[in-house]
C-alpha cells in the first residue's frame, strides 16, 4: 500500500480544484490520477467514516468526518471503510477506480466540504493545501504503515466475488474458491464457531450479500499481495 507521501505526490495531481476548462461548472474537488484500478487510496486526514455508498453519479463514495470538514473520496472500485469506523491518516479509504456517471477513467475525486455531509448540497473547500500539508508531514514521519480493514478486505485476509462470479477468500499463499452460497456458508459458519470459543486467527467473514465483487485490476492485485495464482 502507498503512503500518504507517494500517493499524493504532486506528479499525480490532475485538474485542479475550480478549473472550469471543458466542464460546464468550475471542478469541486482535486483529481488524483496515474495509479491502477485497485490501487489502496489512503486517507490524507482522520475522520470517522460518515458515508460509505454508491451514486450514479460519483460512484463509490466514502466521506469521513474529519478536523478540515467533511472529506470524500469520489470513483472508487471497491468502498473501503464502513460507515462508523475510524480511518487514520494512511488506513485505506478504498480501491482507486473508475465508477459512475462523471468519471472518464481511474482517478480519486478529493472533496472537501466545510459544513454537509454527502450530498455535498452546502459549500466546497479546495482540499489541496490540506493535502499538501498531510504529505509533508507523513513525509517526515516516514509515511504510516497502519494496516488497512475495508469491508470484506484486509491486507491479512480477503474474501470477494471475483470478477468470474465464484465467491473467493484469500490469505497470504492460500486461495479458496466457493462455487455456491451453501459452500460459503458452511466455511462461514465454521469460522464463527472458532471465533466464538475464542479464536482470533480469521476475521469474521462477512455475510454472502454484504461482499464485494471487485474489478479484474483489483483482483489481480490482490492476488499479487497474497502470493496466489489468479
Ligand atoms: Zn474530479
């Protein structure tokens, strides 16, 4: 997973908050672009997590409720953080993508709003000083190494529909394929009851409807970071 320093480095800043060039409003956010589908987005500010949803428009949103205001992440493949959770500055808002009506490829939309949550129906900030001010400073810390959780996804474990439909749970070097949901939820079952008598060793899975299914791009990466074959 990038940090905060290299995933916002200045190289990947795209159209500017406010530019107006071929769009009929002036840009609400800043474009972070020149990374993969899939890439992990970090958070460039702590917040709680306020929403966590699909829009038509701007895709997979996450929008935490931070110091500066309420700060979103627009475009995502996959949502990252559950509404309620505490993301620090480095955890992972969700997978970089390319969904909903106003995206024209891979890019983070970086939203800042002083006053409203999502929809944003009040007053937007420019986040890039902000963001600016965190690289700087996650710079000199060495950028943060905090382990990412996102719905379903960790950088320990994983469980996702696969881009061909079979529901997949992966950990580093092992990758197990469920072809139908009783199969799911046999293994499910199997570990709650450890959990249950006390085990830590496996997060919980979460329930059949409640797992992603990720892009190719994203599926391959995490096929990469757990040392599988795709
Ligand atoms: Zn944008």
């Amino acid at each position: 997973m990038l940090s905060v320093a290299e995933f916002y480095a200045e190289s990947h800043f795209r159209d500017p908050f406010g530019a107006t060039e071929g769009r009929p409003n002036p840009h609400r956010g800043l474009d972070v672009a020149g990374w993969l589908t899939g890439t992990i987005v970090p958070a460039w500010t702590g917040g709680t997590v306020v929403t966590s949803q699909y829009d038509s428009a701007l895709g997979y949103v996450v929008v935490v409720d931070s110091p500066f205001g309420f700060a979103g992440v627009s475009h995502l493949d996959v949502l990252g953080a559950p509404v309620g959770a505490f993301i620090p500055v480095g955890g992972a808002w969700g997978a970089l993508g390319d969904t909903g009506r106003l995206s024209e490829g891979p890019h983070a939309h970086l939203t800042l709003a002083p006053s409203s949550r999502f929809p944003w129906t009040g007053p937007v900030i420019d986040p890039t000083p902000h963001i600016r001010a965190a690289r700087e400073s996650s710079s000199l810390a060495g950028g943060s190494t905090t382990p990412i959780t996102q719905k379903g996804i960790s950088m320990a474990e994983a469980v996702m529909v696969a881009p061909t439909d079979t529901v997949v749970h992966m950990y580093p070097g092992v990758k197990s394929h469920f072809t139908s949901r009783e199969d799911y939820e046999a293994y499910k079952a199997s570990i709650d009851t450890m959990r249950a008598a006390g085990s830590t060793d496996a997060m919980a899975l979460p329930p059949l409807h409640d797992v992603t299914k990720v892009s190719w791009a994203t599926y391959k990466q995490l096929c990469r970071h757990f040392g599988v074959a795709e």
